[in-house]
C-alpha cells in the first residue's frame, strides 16, 4: 500500500523569489508536486526540480467562482498518491488565501500537512511604497480587512471601529472601493485623511496612487488602477513623501522617485501637499513581467 504523502502550505511572498522564506525556496526545490495560483513568477517555480508536476490553479480571467472544491480534491489526491505536495500560495497562506479552509480540509480527511509562513502583500505591499504602516510619531494601531465584503447589504465589518484605527490596509477593496471611502467617511473619518493605493507590489509593472479619502475613488478610476492592488488609509501615508526620494526597490540601482511622475492635488489638513503619484517599474528587469495588470486575483 502506497503511504500518504504530506502536504505543505506555502506562502510565497509578494512573487519575488528573493522574498520567498529560505523554508518555502528549499520545499519547492524537493516537491514532487506543486499547486500553485495566480501571481506566482516565473523565478519561483523555477526552483522546482524538473521532475516536479507543476499544477497551475488559479481562477481564470474573468471567472469569478471558486474552484475551491477542485483545489481540495486535488492536494487530497496527490497526497494519497505518496507525493510531497507544495500548495503554494501568494503572500501567506493564511491571510485571506483560504489557507485555513485548505488546512481544515486536509485535516478532515487525515492528511499530514505543515503551514509556511509568507511575506503579506498587507506589509509588502505599503513597505514598498515607502509607507511604514505603523510609527511612533503618528500610528500605533493597524488594521487589517478584505474590502471584497464591503457591499451595501454586507453589515460584518465594523465601520465604525475601523475609523478609530491609525491605519487601514484593505485587501481585495478596488471594486469596492467607492463604497469603502464613504463608509469610512460616513463613520467619522476625514475626506481629507491621506490614503495610497499600491498595484502589483514588488512586481515589474508596480503602480503606486497616493491622494486621499476623499478622492482616492475617483483617483482610481482615473489612474484605471486593477487588481490586485492594496488599499492604505491613514496619516501613515505621509511617510512616502520623506522616503520615496531614497527608498531602492530590491535589485534596483536607481531611487523610486527618478521613476515617478506627479500631478499635484489639494493640500492635506495640515497644509502639506498630498500628490497623485504613479509610478513605473516597466523599465526594470529584476522581475518578471509575466502577468498584466489586468488581470483579476479577486
Ligand atoms: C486573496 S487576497 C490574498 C492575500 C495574500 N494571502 C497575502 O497575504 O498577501 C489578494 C489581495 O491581496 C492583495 N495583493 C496581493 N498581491 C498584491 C500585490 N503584488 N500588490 C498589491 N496588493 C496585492 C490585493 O489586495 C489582492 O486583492
């Protein structure tokens, strides 16, 4: 009788295979068997072995149902075939990747598996915008929500608790973003707060929008910002400006800010200016550029 293989869920960072754990790069290079998703480089699952079966899962453009039930079915199948398993998943597993939902489900059916942490696009994505989501001087508190719920019949998320927090990191909030802006808004939070949208962090295409609550809305669509992009709301923001001038993007010789164009908007509360910044990484090479930017993850 063959013996159950196992099964570990990997968290693969931003995509960059310089931000993967040493853990996850050293499970990929023995893995008999890798499920992936959508927004893993080329760079990544290059350090497979070339006998590995190398299974893409992700949801194809434009398909917005689960194939939750397939991806179940499969890590079951491969694991009771003997096979060391990778399940690997952007940012971490458990951070609105229905990590938790796979980990159950192999539990329920008595397979060994292991959780790898991963690099969260909820820090990698504002870090890398030069926003550091928390700070002495003007952040103590985060939080963290999936904008993927925020609809006007959806009551779970707690706008008004939400609105004390220094900053906010919304995940899957682009297509709702309007609703998300006046709800915060609506619940006592300036129009004039500073707010950033990060697209495809860490990737070659990576955009950044930085402007305010009040705007950041129309902003987007002006911008035609896409998933995946993550959404930070807060005085937080402010930190990009100081940074932006030196911060290097990794494998990078050039400062972020050679890259930028601006167009002024407003000024913020305190006076300083805010700027619709977009920037692009088009130019560089240290990534690659394998998926557009129109393509959906949520
Ligand atoms: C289904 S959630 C998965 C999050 C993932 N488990 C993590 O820890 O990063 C997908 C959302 O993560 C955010 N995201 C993922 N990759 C991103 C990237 N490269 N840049 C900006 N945001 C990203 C977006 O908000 C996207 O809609």
């Amino acid at each position: 009788m063959t013996k159950t293989g196992k099964v570990y869920l990997v968290g693969a960072g931003p995509g960059h295979p310089d931000l993967l754990t040493i853990r996850a790069a050293e499970l990929l290079k023995t893995a008999e068997v890798i499920v992936y998703d959508r927004l893993i480089q080329d760079e990544v699952l290059a350090l497979a072995k070339p006998s590995a079966e190398k299974i893409f899962m992700g949801k194809p453009l434009g398909r917005h149902c689960s194939r939750q039930d397939e991806i179940h079915d499969l890590l079951i199948r491969k694991a009771r075939e003997g096979k060391t398993v990778v399940r690997l998943k952007g940012g971490d597993p458990f951070l609105f990747g229905r990590g938790g939902e796979e980990a159950e489900y192999l539990a329920e059916h008595g397979i060994s598996f292991e959780v790898v942490p991963g690099v969260s696009s909820c820090l990698s994505a504002p870090l890398s915008a030069g926003i550091a989501v928390t700070h002495r001087d003007s952040a103590s508190s985060v939080a963290i929500v999936t904008g993927h719920q925020a609809s006007e019949h959806d009551d779970r998320i707690d706008w008004q608790a939400l609105s004390k927090v220094d900053t906010l990191v919304v995940l899957m909030g682009i297509h709702n973003i309007e609703h998300i802006a006046r709800k915060l808004t609506v619940a006592g939070l300036s129009p004039d707060t500073p707010a950033a949208i990060i697209q495809m962090a860490f990737w070659a295409s990576e955009s950044v929008l930085v402007s305010t609550l009040g705007a950041i809305a129309e902003d987007a669509r002006h911008a035609s910002i896409a998933p995946p992009a993550t959404l930070v709301i807060g005085q937080a923001v402010r930190l990009r400006e100081k940074l932006k001038h030196h911060q290097q993007h990794i494998g990078e010789h050039v400062s972020l800010d050679s890259l930028i164009h601006s167009v002024p908007i407003p000024d913020g509360p305190s006076g300083d200016a805010l700027s619709l910044d977009t920037l692009s990484l088009e130019e560089e090479s240290c990534v690659s550029p394998a998926l557009s930017e129109k393509e959906v993850l949520q």
